[in-house]
C-alpha cells in the first residue's frame, strides 16, 4: 500500500511564533521541550478529531517549526465512513494524480483549522506545562544539592522564618534553624545549608539552616583543605547553635595534628568559622576509641583527674579537682550535654577525693535517712556525704530524679553532721587551751 504526503506546509504562525516566544528563555532542554510541545498538540488534536492516532507532530525546536501531518485511507466516492481517518478518492487526486483506492494520504493539517478557542487553551496548557518543568527543575536542582552550602539574599524577614532569595528561587529559613543570635535585615547575604528539599502544593520547597551540625561540617571542610582531601576525618559534632559546639576529628597519618591543622596557626582557620557562627565556641577534640579518654577529652576545657567506666550501661563517672568542677559541667550543664550527645555515654562529674579531708559513708546516716534513698544516691554513684555536699540540688536533682525537697532535707543532715564534728573539734581545742 503506498504512502505519499503531501507538500510541507510553513507553520510559523502567529500562534507558534507567540508559542517560541513564551518559551525561548526558559531554561529546558531542546528534548524536553519537543516532548512538551508534542503533547500540547496531541491535546488540542483530539479535542478537536477526538483521537490523534492518525495523526504526526513533527518539532524543530532550533528552526521553530511545528508541523501536523494527518494521515487518511483513500477509499471510494461515497464510502466514507470516518472523515477523521479517511478520505474519498477524488479529492485524493486533487492532491496527486497517482492516487488509488487503498492508499494512505498523509497531508498537512493547517494549524489555523483548530480555531482561536483550542489555540487559546493550547497555549494555556503550555504555559502550565512549562510552569510544571520549571518547579521540576528547581526541584532537581536543589535535591542535587542537599546537605551544601548556600549564600542567598534576605529577601522578607517573617515573625517565624525568613525567606532567602537563591538564583531567583525562594529558599525558607525557619525560626528553629536560625542561630538564637541572628539578627538579619533584608537585603543581608546569608550562608546557610540545605536541610530538606520537597515538594508542596505542587511548588518546590527548600529549607535551609544555620543550627544542623552538618553546616558547622561543611565550614569546617572550606576552612581545612586537610579535611577536604580526606587526611582529616571528622568522626562527630553536636551543637548548641551559637553558644557552644564539640567536633571530634581524627587522622590516619601520624604527621598530620588533626585539631592543630583544624584550629589552625593562632586560631586563624578556626576563627571565620566562629565569627559566622555568631562567636560560637568550638571545641576541637582528638577523638579516641578508648571511651574513657574519649569522654575526658569531650568535657575539655576541664582538665579530668580520672574516670570509671560501666560499659554495660555505657555510663562514666568522672573525677576532677574541686577548680576543674564548673568548667566540666559548663553554663547551664551546656558542656556535659554535649560531651554526653558526643561521645555516647551518659557522663557523672564528681569532685575528686582529698584524701586528707574527712568524709562519712552514707551508710552511717541510715538512722536519720531512709534506706531507699540512700541506695538511690549509691545507684548513680553517690557513696559519701562529701559526694553529696560538693554537688548543688539540681545537679542531684537531675542524676536521681528526687525530688529537690527531699535533696535539701537530705543535704541539710548531712551539713549537720559536719557542723558537728567541727563544735566538737572546736571545745576539744578550748579544753585543751
């Protein structure tokens, strides 16, 4: 059966050029947008013949050419069922002589045949097909880009985040993911990184942060080309976003200080990253696959004296002179959090022994104090009553879980016992004058 076709028709209309125009500087590739513009066509083919089966769109994106080819059966005069898929035999001869029943026509379609009405919405449909591949590709962009670091544009401070402008893209900074001590204005250039990357409402949405540790990570790798090539590893880092971060890095070179390369001479790599993060005070720490040393390295800047590990429960008491006590324990508990959240064991601070100072066991306190508590004090490793003494009701409080009432009954009994033993140490020595 022979198949010929007919002369190509020049169809750049006013609808294709206006169609070009729309999209010429969009950012799509020619192949995508072939395959867009087809579908368009097949669209507005079948609401106009209700099939486009019969029917080519052949795309030329670089000439900006769209042509329709329609292809029909020659049958005979007067046995014309569908006009959409065939076509009587003398108007085939119009069209060539050699024509004969049997044939297929393939013809061009004059886009001017679909009407205003169809180009309208053809044009409607492309625009919103465009649309569509644009949020895909921001989309695809920024997921390529997850867990990297961006420098935007304060475009509109809001009561809970602030938008960010990226490349003409809208980039969401929440409340939780800004550092306590942000202040920004709009017009500000930020650097944050990318957290979560999604669609919602049909719309690509990419929040960023200045809170995740893995922002401090990525500033760390800028800073030190040691890291970036590999030589310095990063093993873990925990945060509190603006007042203090703890970072373990470790090296497999021997040559090689990871913490000295990671501060840097004088501070000098280290010193941008804390001006970025709102003077954020970073502890570089030796990491360790020994826990105990591990652990004393992680409550830096306390210098530990000992520790006892129970692996078992993964808990660790560590001992410290009576100076080294607040800076392990931090403002706010905020450096055994984090030595904690570090290192993975939960961290007991207590004051180391002078063996020169008296002390009572808390057993001998079991006619004034009820048993149970005083086990309960044991459990977490309070066997003394100077143990006790040298700690404050809420740090008790959040080792035993008492109640802070019951802990200063307690503590006062056992001021009491001390106050004791000085009165009588005190008219031992009158006596003795």
């Amino acid at each position: 059966m022979a198949k010929k076709k007919t002369a190509v028709q020049d169809s750049k209309s006013i609808m294709i050029d206006v169609l070009l125009e729309f999209i010429r500087d969009k950012n799509i590739d020619n192949a995508t947008l072939t395959g867009v513009l087809e579908d368009v066509f097949r669209s507005m083919i079948r609401k106009k013949y209700h099939s486009d089966s019969n029917y080519n769109v052949i795309v030329n994106v670089n000439k900006g050419d769209i042509q329709i080819f329609r292809d029909r059966v020659v049958v005979e005069d007067g046995e014309v069922e569908d006009e959409s898929t065939q076509i009587p035999l003398s108007e085939a001869l119009k069209i060539d002589e050699d024509f004969a029943p049997g044939d297929e026509v393939s013809e061009a379609v004059d886009i001017k045949e679909f009407g205003r009405r169809l180009v309208l919405s053809a044009k409607q449909l492309l625009t919103q097909r465009i649309k569509d591949l644009e949020k895909s590709n921001v989309y695809e962009t920024y997921k390529a880009q997850l867990h990297q670091i961006i420098i935007g544009e304060v475009y509109q401070i809001w009561r809970n985040e602030i938008l960010v402008m990226h490349n003409g893209n809208e980039l969401i900074l929440p409340k939780e993911h800004q550092i306590p001590k942000d202040k920004y204005n709009k017009g500000d250039t930020i650097k944050a990184l990318i957290v979560d990357v999604k669609m919602k409402n049909s719309s690509p949405y990419i929040v960023i942060s200045r809170t995740s540790p893995i922002f401090l990570e990525r500033l760390m790798e800028q800073e030190v080309p040691e890291i970036l090539d590999g030589l310095i590893t990063i093993k873990s880092i925990v945060r509190e976003p603006g007042e203090r971060a703890k970072v373990a890095v470790e090296s497999y070179d021997d040559r090689i200080d990871p913490v000295g390369s990671c501060v840097g001479m004088k501070g000098s790599r280290i010193h941008g990253i804390v001006k970025e993060l709102r003077n954020e005070n970073i502890d570089v720490i030796n990491y360790s696959s020994n826990p105990q040393l591990f652990v004393e390295r992680a409550l830096t800047p306390a210098k530990a004296s000992y520790s006892i590990i129970d692996e078992k429960n993964r808990q660790i008491s560590v001992y410290f002179k009576p100076d080294q006590i607040s800076l392990a324990i931090g403002k706010g508990g905020i450096n055994i959090k984090l030595a904690s959240k570090l290192t993975g064991y939960t961290i007991d601070v207590f004051r180391e022994p002078d063996p020169n100072e008296e002390d009572v066991d808390l057993d001998e306190f079991k006619d004034e104090i009820e048993e149970w508590i005083i086990e309960t004090f044991k459990e977490v490793g309070f066997d003394t009553a100077k143990s006790l003494l040298n700690l404050s009701v809420e740090e008790i409080h959040r080792r035993t879980e008492l109640d802070k009432d019951l802990i200063r009954q307690v503590l006062e009994i056992l001021e009491a016992e001390f106050e004791e033993d000085n009165s009588e140490q005190l008219n031992e020595e009158d006596f003795e004058n």
